[in-house]
C-alpha cells in the first residue's frame, strides 16, 4: 500500500540530510538517463518531419512558439505521457485480467455481451464500446478493487485549512487513501468481493469512485484510459478463450511500487477463437 508514496524521506525529512537508501543519487543518475533517452527522440523527429507524432507537432510549435516550447517541455511532456499512460494501464488490464479467470461466470457473460454486440466476424472496435456495457462495469468494478494508483498522487496543501476535524497547516502533504474509500463498508455493499453488476444501474458518485483523483488536479488521460482498457480488454475477452492455470484461484496479493502491481505476474491459459481465424485469413488475402 505504499505505492504513490514509497519515498521515507517525504515524512521523515531529517532522512533527506544522509540521503537515506541513496534515493537523490538514484534520482539523479535515472534522471540523466531519461533525459538522454528523450532528447535522442527529440533529434530524431528533428532530423526527420515526414512523420505525424505528438513530437512532430510539438516541434511545430516550437518554431511558432521558441520561448515556451523548449526542448525541455517537450521532454517533460512525454515523459508524463509515459509514466502516467502506460504502468497504468497496463496493471488495472492485469488486475482486470486476474479478477475475470478468478470469476469465470463474469467471465462468460463478459463474452456473451462480445458475442451478441460484436460477434465474430471483425475485431471489436473503439465505437463498438458503448454497446458494451457489462465491459465497463467490469472495468469500473476492477478500478475499484485494484485502483492503479491507490494513495493517488501526493498532494499538498496550499493553505492552512481543515480537514475531517484536523487543522493541517499549509506545505503539508496529504494522501487520499482511494484503496480504503473504493472499500468502506459504509459506502458500498459487500465491498470486498468482484461484482460488476453494481454498476448496471449508472454512473457512481465521483467521491466514492476515484480512480482517477478529483478536481482541478484529476487525471487528464481518464477518458483516453477507459478507452485502451476497454478496448483491450474487449480484444482479449473476444479473442481468446481464458482459464486458470490450475484448480487454485490467482493470488490477488498487492505490491509495493508507484503504481499498484501484483505480487505475482498473471498466469492464465488462452485457446484462440474463431474471429483470430478469419483475422489471420484475411491478412494472409491482403499480403
Ligand atoms: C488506468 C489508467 C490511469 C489511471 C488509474 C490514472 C490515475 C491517475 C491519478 C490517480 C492521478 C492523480 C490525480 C490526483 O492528483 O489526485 C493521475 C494524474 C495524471 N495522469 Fe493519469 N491515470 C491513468 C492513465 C493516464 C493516461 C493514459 C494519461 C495520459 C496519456 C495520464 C496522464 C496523467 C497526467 C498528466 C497526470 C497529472 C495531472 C496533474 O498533476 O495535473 N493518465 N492519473
């Protein structure tokens, strides 16, 4: 549960004066590496324009704008774009993954929806999403259960104020436990147990929700999240046929790390299914 916040010199500052565990030097060393690792993409998109990324357009405006799109805002920008996008992601489709061979009855009626919605004849599509309901309850029942980031991102108070009864003076860092709230009894029933069908009758509150933080500071990339992880998701459930690999159930134990990741990787058994056929005929017609 210490993931968001894994740094002990954050709460115990006289920590940061011996530079405890080496965590400034590493920083330091992981920081020049990355900033290598960027400016040599940043040349590359220099060196060639022909292509349509983010960086070829953030280049553009470097040349209307020098002074605010540095070659250092560009980094920081895809930087951010791959720390906050990808682990993310990627570990609430594992959590989701794990959570459905567990549950082979959501499992089955996931596919059910798949099937009558999508079928068999294409791979589901970003617009085929919104006819698949049951798939978001599941996501949204998985960002609950294993919320990718469960402390959030640390915060800090920018003034002395209030809070639940405590005065917390300004500069003071504060976590939300969203790992506690998506599990209080008091707000949701039966709150340990994987049931997407809570979610059938509509959209939740954002304070009993949040997976993706709240208010000004809240998640920038939810909507393009929901969106990979559906249509992944969906992928792999129209796809594949999945089971465990034996009779036990996969371990759900949670790890340490910025964002929530199993204590052991997910292993499940896969059969291809029918639309994998055709998808494979058909590229096989068109080469
Ligand atoms: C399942 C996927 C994701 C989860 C669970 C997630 C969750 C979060 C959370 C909890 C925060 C902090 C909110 C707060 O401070 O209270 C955050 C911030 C942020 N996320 Fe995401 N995120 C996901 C995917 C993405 C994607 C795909 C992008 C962009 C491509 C992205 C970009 C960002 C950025 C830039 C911030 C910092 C916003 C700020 O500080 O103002 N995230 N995310």
């Amino acid at each position: 549960m210490a993931a968001g916040a894994s740094n002990p010199s954050d709460f115990v500052p006289v920590l940061r004066w011996i530079d405890y565990n080496g965590f400034e030097k590493n920083l330091a060393k992981t920081h020049s590496r990355m900033d290598r690792l960027m400016q040599g993409l940043i040349d590359e998109h220099r060196r060639d324009r022909s292509k349509n990324s983010m960086i070829d357009h953030l280049l553009s405006l470097q040349e209307s704008q020098p002074e605010y799109y540095t070659d250092g805002i560009i980094k920081g920008l895809i930087v951010v774009m791959i720390l906050a996008g990808t682990d993310t992601s990627a570990v609430t489709l594992e959590w989701a993954m794990s959570l459905l061979v567990n549950h082979p009855e959501v499992l089955k009626k996931a596919r059910a929806e798949v099937d009558a919605h999508v079928g068999q004849e294409s791979l589901i599509a970003e617009h085929d999403l919104n006819k698949l309901p049951y798939i978001k309850s599941i996501i949204l029942e998985t960002f609950r259960l294993c919320p990718a980031a469960p402390l959030l991102v640390p915060h800090m108070a920018s003034d002395n104020c209030t809070l639940g009864g405590y005065n917390v003076p300004r500069g003071t860092l504060l976590l939300v436990n969203a790992w506690a709230i998506h599990r209080d009894p008091k707000t949701w029933d039966d709150p340990t147990s994987f049931k997407p069908e809570r979610f059938e009758d509509g959209e939740v509150e954002g304070h009993k929700l949040m997976p993706f933080g709240l208010g000004r500071r809240a998640c920038p990339g939810a909507g393009l999240a929901q969106h990979v992880v559906g249509l992944a998701l969906g992928s792999l459930i129209q796809c594949f046929e999945w089971e465990r690999e034996g009779e036990d159930p996969v371990d759900l134990s949670e790890g340490n790390g910025l964002t929530m990741p199993k204590v052991e990787p997910l292993e499940a058994r896969c059969k291809a299914r029918d639309v994998m056929k055709k998808v494979f005929c058909n590229v096989a017609n068109d080469a």
